[in-house]
C-alpha cells in the first residue's frame, strides 16, 4: 500500500536532547561534547583544536557549521576518477569537467587540476555531518516551497 511521506518529520537520534526551543549556541555545546568524544574512543583524528563549531542566528533561523582543520592525510590530488564511490566496485568519473588529470576538457587551457577527499577524509566528513544532523529534524517538502529545519549549516574539512 502507497505511504504518503509527505509533511512527515525526520528527527536526529538525539534531537530530544536539547530544550525543544534550544539556541543554535546551546546546540554547538552538545555537538563539541560529542566531537570530544569521538576524538576520545579513537572515532576521530586529531584533538578539539583540531575542530571548529560555529553557531550564527539571523533573521528566520539559526545555522551550526562543523570544519575540521589542520589534520593531515584528508586531501590529494585528483587522478581524474574515484574508485568504489557508490561500494559497487566501480571506477567513476570525478564530476568535474575542467580536471586536468581526466575531465571532459582536460586538454583546454582552462582545465586545473584540484584537491579531492581520500577515503579517510571522507570517512570524517561523514562522522561530522551525523553528529550535526543527530539534533536537527526535517520536515521540508519543496512541493510547497517549506523549509522545516530545527537548524542549518553543514559539515566540511579544511583545505590544507
């Protein structure tokens, strides 16, 4: 039997933490507690100096941006292509058509090569992005232009 999803809400595993109404500050806290742990049992690199949580609030919401700097190992050059980049096995195109090392106009004068994430950069990208999204819900539905979000914001890891 079809199931209509639409208007249902996504909540985070630990979304219940925080008072319902919690400022993007107060839910930056909880996520720097959570990084410290991770950083304790081995999840991930570095030390908290290694992580910057940052908290904004304007006019129609609040945002919290996660970046992680300073470690070594999470970027290199591109090859032109991604090896196992949906788990089937396969080699991919790395997306951008100006990649001096394999794009579609790599022989242009304006092709470059560039930086792209190594498995374990990756791997940190994705940890960061669940514990920002383990106190967010989503209710969003385009259809009607709707954008429900506790909070917005992102994940990223820093260019060396």
């Amino acid at each position: 039997m079809y199931e209509n999803t639409m208007y249902q809400r996504h909540y985070g595993a630990k979304y219940a933490e925080p008072a319902k109404y919690a400022s993007a500050a107060d839910i930056a806290k909880l996520i720097r507690l959570d990084i410290k742990a991770a950083i304790a049992d081995g999840s991930l690199p570095g030390t908290t100096k290694n992580y910057s949580v940052r908290s904004r609030s304007y006019s129609g919401g609040q945002a919290i941006d996660i970046e992680a700097k300073g470690l070594d190992g999470l970027w290199q050059q591109c090859p032109g292509y991604i090896e196992d980049k949906y788990g089937t096995g396969g080699i991919y195109s790395c997306g951008n058509v100006w990649c001096k090392a394999g794009g579609e106009y790599k022989d242009s004068p304006s092709a470059q090569y560039h930086q792209i994430l190594t498995a374990q950069g990756g791997k940190i990208k994705n940890l960061l992005q669940a514990i920002h999204d383990a106190y967010n819900h989503d209710g969003s539905d385009s259809m009607v232009d709707y954008f429900d979000k506790r909070f917005w914001g992102c994940a990223n890891i820093g260019r060396p």
